[in-house]
C-alpha cells in the first residue's frame, strides 16, 4: 500500500460544496477526487515536457518573423 501525506488545502465554498455532491454522487471521497485530478494534471505537464523535449531540435521562428512572412507572401 502506497504512503499518503496529509494536506490542508482551502476551496472556494462553492467549490468545496461542488466536490461534495460530486463525491456523493458517485461513492468517492473528496481526497479521492482531488488526487485522480492532481495526477491527471501531472500527466498532462509529463506529455506536455516529453512533446518540448522532442521539438527541442527544431528551429525557433519568432511571431514577429512569421507574420512578415505572411505579409509578403500575400496571406494576410
């Protein structure tokens, strides 16, 4: 069984009231709740820093240089 930490996190009460009545809903604790979201966050900044380290290679066009481009080529 993994070891879990306490923590004290303050909601919005409405917020708070929210996750509640989601939790009862569906027969999981609020703690249940807000870990399987944290994780899921994580997981989205893990796919988020393995697609930066993939592109890290690739040439760096500024906004600025790209919009020109358009200009001149008659997009915009």
């Amino acid at each position: 069984m993994e070891t879990q930490k306490r923590a004290t996190v303050y909601f919005d009460a409405e917020i708070h009231q929210a996750l509640r009545l989601r939790a009862a809903a569906s027969h999981r604790s609020v703690s249940e709740m807000v870990n399987e979201a944290v994780k899921a966050a994580l997981a989205e900044d893990a796919e988020d820093l393995a697609a930066f380290k993939e592109r890290s290679g690739e040439r760096s066009l500024s906004f600025e240089t790209f919009v020109q481009r358009l200009k001149r080529r008659g997009r915009i």
